[in-house]
C-alpha cells in the first residue's frame, strides 16, 4: 500500500465516491438522460447518467489521489505510480436504470498491489441509488452501517438460490446460457436481476447464495467480489468452453457450481458445435 494511504481513509474516500456518483445519477434521471447502444446491442446501453457519474468519481479521485490508478468502465485504464488502482463501475445496472427499474448500483474498489499483478482489493463501496443501500469493505470487515454482513454459509447446493450473468456478444452469450441450461434443474432457482453489482450485494448479506457469470470484466466483481469474501464467501474462477466462469458465494455452493459448470463433456462439445453449424 502507498504512503500516506490508511485503510481507514481508502474506505471514507471509496464511500465518498460512490455517494459522488449516485449523486450524478440522481441528477440525471431529474433532468433527463440520453441513451445510446455499444455497437448497436440492444444488450449493453451506456446513458449521459453513466457517463456524468463517472465523471464526478474521477474528479474525486484526481483531487484527492492523483498518484493512483484508475480502471473505469467508460473511460478505461489511467496509469499511476502507487501501487494502488482504483476499479470503477459508476452505473452497473444500465438497461434497469434506462428502463426506469430500481436494480442498478455504484461500485468502487481500490487494489493495493497492482505494480505487481492484479492486487487485493483492500477498500470498496457498493451504493445503490434509488435505495440508499450501501455496503462498506475496510480492514474490518464488511459492513452494512453499523451491522457486518454475512454469507449464508450453511446454503446448501440443492436448495441454493443462485444470481447469474452472462456476456453481452451474441456468441458468448449462447454458450453461457446452454451451461446455464444444464445448471438450472440442480438447483432452487436461478435468477437474473440485471445487475452483477447488487446480486453480488445480495450474496454479501444472505439474500443469495451465490452467483455466478461469464467473462465478467474487472469493474463488474471487483467490488462485490471482496465484500462476499469478507463475509465468509469463497471465489473461484476456471476455464469452460472458451469461456471464464467466476463463481463466488457460500462455500457449498461454489464447490458445486464448479463441479456442475466445470471442464465440458463430449457430449456437450458435439451439441455445440451443432449448433454452430
């Protein structure tokens, strides 16, 4: 960790940023926002409320932490010489948002370690606008207010209530959710909310008992990935189909998701090439 950077104040400013965004949000449903499409995909929309709450992260930052890096979904990767990264989703849940659903979220992580690989998430803030709910991650715990948060570590496979989400390109897209198809019958329900952020909240407190995506990008875990780990949940990623599953929640579940969405059988591999032709 860089210099001068306590735990205590990456926490206080990953909450401020996220309060920052949130703001921008709000501000931008009252005045009207705009909408376009990546590409043309229905399946990944980007709003002016995206891109005004990016921005008031990344002022934030730059006034208070100039020397650190920033990976930001709209705006990408800013390099820095502390050792610390900044990994920014400033509106997850963006076809929710832009269909006026409540399901959406700020995410803000900080990494300390990144001039030597990935990094560990050491401070995090998950914000959802149109609730105010707000879990917190610093170097005791996570956290919602005053209360910690857990996983619902005893869930069992069988009866497990599971988030997923699947890449937006049409190719990926298939694949996941033929993987999905296989995976649905094993457990209680599979359920997709729209936003990786708050189902990723949603297994930190108990409410779901894993969740599972794939090829998810940096901003879309990074966050939430470090609140379920502190409340007890383990992460696991593997290799599927051409395809990266990450999975993360209560310890059972994982171990299950792993061994059901795990290295593809020939049976599986003829039914997609199939498909395919």
């Amino acid at each position: 960790m860089s210099v001068g950077a306590a735990p205590g104040d990456l926490r206080h400013l990953s909450l401020r940023a996220a309060r920052a965004g949130a703001d921008a949000i709000r501000q931008a449903r009252h005045r009207g926002f705009r909408t376009v499409h990546k590409g043309g995909a229905a399946q990944d929309p980007v709003t002016t409320a995206d891109h005004a709450s990016e921005r008031a992260i990344l002022d934030l930052l730059a006034r208070d932490r100039p020397q650190d890096a920033v990976l930001a979904e709209e705006s990408g990767l800013s390099a820095g010489c502390s050792g610390l990264r900044w990994i920014v989703d400033p509106l997850d849940g963006t076809l929710n948002f832009s269909h006026g659903a409540s399901r959406y979220a700020v995410s803000i992580a900080v990494a300390a370690g990144c001039d030597a690989g990935e990094g560990r998430v050491v401070a995090a803030t998950i914000l959802q606008p149109a609730s105010g709910a707000c879990l917190v991650l610093d170097a005791e715990g996570a956290h919602d207010g005053d209360a910690r948060v857990a996983v619902n570590r005893d869930a069992v496979p069988g009866h497990a209530l599971v988030a997923f989400a699947v890449p937006n390109a049409p190719g990926p897209r298939r694949r996941a959710y033929q993987a999905l198809v296989g995976l649905a019958p094993r457990v209680a329900d599979l359920r997709n909310s729209g936003s990786t952020v708050c189902d990723l909240a949603a297994v930190a407190t108990g409410e779901l008992d894993a969740f599972v995506s794939f090829d998810p990008a940096a901003w879309d875990v990074a966050a939430g990935t470090a609140l379920v780990e502190a409340g007890g949940g383990v992460t696991r990623r593997w290799r599927r189909d051409g395809q990266t599953v990450f999975a993360t929640g209560a310890p059972a579940v994982v171990a299950a998701l792993e061994d059901w969405l795990g290295a593809e059988r020939a049976d599986e591999k003829e039914g997609n090439d199939d498909d395919q032709r």
